[in-house]
C-alpha cells in the first residue's frame, strides 16, 4: 500500500523544517478538492473540522481522531485558490500548503504538497512518517474507502518513520 504514495522529501536548517510530496491521483481536481476543503472530505482522510471557514483569512480547527487524548489543532486559512490552493498554518504543524494540478491523464490530478514548521529531528520524520499515511488515507478516501479512525494502529505510522529514518536526505 506505501508505494501508491511515492515518498516525500525534506530540507532542513536550523531547526525550520520544509516537507514536500507529489502525490499522484486518479481522481478529477473537483473530488480531490472536495476531500481538502470540506468538513466531509477531511474527516475521511486527516480529521474533524470543527471549524472550518472556506475562505482566506478563515478560521480553522482540526480535532485529530486517531489519538488519545483527543488532539485539537487551530489555525488559519492562509491561502484560498479555488479548486487549485488550499493551505491551512496551524499550531505546531506550521504551513501545510495543497496545490492542485491536472494529472497525466484526463480525470487524474497531482497534489503537491509543501509543509514548512520548526521543530526538532524526530519531529521531522514524525511529520514525513504523519502525512505519508495521511495521504495513503486520501488515496483509500477517495476510492470510497474512508479512514475508520477507532480502529487506526500506530504499525503503518511506525513502518513508514523507520523508513524516512533509514533514508540519506542529504543525498537528495
């Protein structure tokens, strides 16, 4: 299921972290979109909205359902292209930025996707480890097949950070 999400790449220095992942879609821009903006579309793949106002400036509040306690995360939409960019800056995980664009064939698209926050080491393949999974979710939202957060397992999660942890970033 992990190489349906290529992986991502990272740059840091001094403690300011930048993700990024290409993250291939066989769906049309529209759902895709849907599944980054709307209460619905999130909770299959990332966690509640419990706020969520679609515009620039917009508050937002993500409650994640795969932990205990429960975690909340609030922040603001610091970016709104309809149906092309959609960035959330959150507490803790910083600018998580989603740019659409058409895929290679004509109801695929590609998100590419750019995190920037602070943060140690750990953090950082916590975070690289966090979204891969997220995305895997995405990909199985968007097939039909949404996230069943009460039964989530740390294994996948831990699977893929020994792997961002085994990888040379600096050869990249």
């Amino acid at each position: 299921m992990a190489d349906q999400i290529p992986p991502g790449t990272s740059e840091s220095h001094d403690g300011s972290h930048v993700l990024r992942f290409v993250v291939p879609l066989p769906h049309p821009e529209e759902r895709v979109w849907l599944a980054l903006t709307t209460p619905g579309g999130l909770r299959g793949w990332l966690a509640e909205a419990e706020v969520l106002q679609n515009r620039l400036g917009g508050e937002v509040v993500l409650r994640w359902l795969n932990t205990a306690p429960t975690t909340l995360v609030s922040g603001t939409v610091t970016a709104w292209d309809l149906e092309r960019v959609v960035e959330y800056t959150l507490q803790t995980h910083g600018r998580a930025r989603f740019h659409l664009e058409p895929g290679g064939g004509p109801r695929a698209t590609v998100l590419r996707f750019t995190n920037e926050f602070r943060g140690t080491e750990d953090f950082r393949l916590d975070c690289l480890a966090g979204w891969h999974d997220h995305f895997l979710y995405l990909a199985d939202s968007l097939d039909g097949h949404l996230a069943d957060w009460p039964s989530w397992s740390r294994a996948r999660w831990q699977e893929l950070r020994d792997q961002y942890e085994a990888r040379d970033f600096d050869a990249s």
